[in-house]
C-alpha cells in the first residue's frame, strides 16, 4: 500500500515515542519520504490513533502502539475511508482484516516493530533496525544481525548504547520530563540516513549520554524491596530521574540475569504507581499476561507494564507477580 504523494494530500505517522518506534518510522521513512504530521509521546502513551481526525483519503502509518488500545478509532479511521499501514509487537487480540489495512504483526519474544520493518525493506537500513532492537532489550536478534552486516565490537557497542539512549529518553509521565520530546528527537535521527553519523554529530546524542549517566548513577545503590531465587520487585521514588530511568532499568536488570523475572515500580505524582515488568519466560510466563491482570496493564510476551497501579493495590501486585512467577521464599530487604 503505497502513500500517495499530491500536495494537499494528508498523512499522519503515529509511533511510539521510545527506541523502536523512532527507528521503525525512520525506515520507512527513508524508503518512502513522506512530509507527514507526526502524533507521539512518551513511552506509555500508547492509545495514539484517536488523535487522527477520521476523513477518507488519508494516509496513516502506526507503529508500535497496540491494536487492542487503538481498536475503536482504527475502526473510525478504516470506516471513514483511511488507508492504514499498521506494524506492530504487541498483544492484537482483536486484529481483524479491512482492505484498507496493511497488518504486520508478530508477538514472538525476539521480534520488536523495527526488526519487522527490516524484513518489509528486506534489510534495506538494517543498522536502524539494530539499534531498535538494542533499544528494546533484545541484544541477541540485533547482535545477529550486527554480526549478518559484518559490524565489529566496537561498532556493535556503539548501536548498542544508541538504542539505550533513544529508549531511555521515552521513559516519563509527560512529555516535559524527558531530555528531548520524541517528534524533535526523531526529526534530528531522520537527518542522519547512517547511525553511526547521527552518533557522531547530533548534539542530542551527547545530550542524552549525559541525562543518562546522571540518572543511572542513582540507582547504583538500590536494594530490591522484594526478592526471590527466581527475580525481584524494585520501588523508585516519585522522581523525574526515577521516571526517566525505570524502563532503562529494568532492561538492564533482565539483561543481567535474563532466566529472572522483575517488576521496578515507579511512584506517580499521585501516589500511584508505573510498573515495567520483565519476564524471564516470556514464552510460558508472559509479562502482558500478569499486566493485562490489572487496569491499565498491557505490552508484549517479555515485557509489559502497567500504566496506573493504586498505592492500595502493589501488595496485590506483589502477591500476583510471586504466584505468576511461581516465587518462592520471598524477603522484604527495604
């Protein structure tokens, strides 16, 4: 389904805010140049389609944002006469077919929205679709793929800490907490065809290098709240750095120990909480199969979340995260 391109033409690209809505956009951009209105946010910011205003002959790309969230004004949007190209990783419990939809899904552990993009280009800016993956936890597709392109260690790193920085900087309750918003941060990627050249001369890279090491510095010294042989639950204070860090944090708890399972719950303004939770068996214990438990909660095999959890309901949270799990033995340590 290819865009039309007339010059009163609309089109809108809706992506999520974080590493691989950033590069999966970037690559279908490249292939197919589009002067289209972008509609984004922060990580959790997901139920993005209802911002585009329903009318036929209109061109939407969504990338990965869930079809469950965005089902009804998907809907509106085909009924109306859009045209829809849609890519995504997470749960799609109700997809549905339209012939004014192009839907490419997969919900496999080792596949995010960029990879998928990768295979539609066949390859064609496969380095964007390894930093995506990088930035999505999934270090063993993209160091494949790295290896595939022949990239050596060092270049390999280097995408690595990319696709972190671009994921950390989704991690918020608003836009305002963030180092960069996203429509600004991907208008500067957009710039740089190589990745290598957007780490090299964007002042934004260095911006977010900085952000991050200021940020990661504090959670050096955290304790689990609750721990098991099998995983753990961290709480994060009601902190803009704690905000910003959480999803960061989680990956990199997974990473270390990816047969674990953990939960790290942020505190809202509110008294609420965020919950990322990374699963260490995603193909049998998936994450958005505990969040989706919980108002709120959703996301994808190996890791979910839960956007608004009340301070009353984290004893319950904790109880269902050890049963789920199947924990054992557990300890409170703060």
């Amino acid at each position: 389904m290819a865009l039309r391109d007339a010059p009163n033409h609309l089109a809108y690209d809706v992506f999520n805010g974080d590493a691989d809505g950033i590069c999966a956009l970037h690559q279908l951009r490249l292939a197919d140049p589009c002067d289209a209105q972008l509609i984004t946010g922060v990580k959790r910011d997901i139920e993005l389609l209802q911002r585009v205003p329903p009318a036929a002959d209109i061109d939407v790309v969504a990338l990965d944002i869930s079809l469950d969230v965005n089902v009804l004004p998907l809907q509106r949007l085909l009924d109306a006469g859009a045209r829809v190209r849609y890519f995504d990783h997470h749960s799609a419990q109700q997809a549905f077919a339209h012939p004014q939809l192009q839907w490419v899904w997969n919900d496999a552990p080792d596949v995010c929205t960029s990879l998928l993009v990768d295979r539609h280009l066949q390859g064609r800016f496969r380095p964007w679709a390894i930093v995506a993956a990088f930035g999505d936890n999934l270090a063993a597709p993209a160091r494949a793929l790295a290896s595939e392109i022949g990239l050596d260690e060092k270049d390999t790193h280097a995408l690595d800490e990319l696709g972190r920085m671009l994921n950390y900087n989704a991690y918020g309750d608003c836009v305002d907490v963030l180092h960069v918003a996203p429509d600004v941060l991907y208008r500067a990627v957009h710039q740089f065809a190589d990745p290598f050249d957007f780490i090299g001369s964007s002042p934004l890279y260095r911006l977010l290098v900085d952000g991050y090491r200021d940020d990661a510095a504090r959670i050096e010294q955290l304790a689990p709240h609750m721990q098991w042989a099998g995983g753990a639950i961290y709480l994060l204070p009601s902190a803009s750095w704690a905000r910003r860090i959480s999803g960061q944090f989680a990956n990199q708890l997974a990473g270390q120990h990816p047969a674990h399972s953990f939960a790290v719950l942020t505190e809202n303004t509110d008294g609420s909480f965020v919950a990322s939770v990374r699963s260490g068996q995603p193909t049998t214990h998936a994450a958005n199969g505990l969040c989706e438990r919980f108002t709120s909660g959703g996301g994808r095999k190996a890791a979910a979340g839960i956007n608004h959890l009340p301070a009353a309901d984290v004893p319950h949270f904790i109880d269902t995260f050890a049963d789920y799990f199947a924990m054992s033995g557990h300890r409170t340590l703060a």
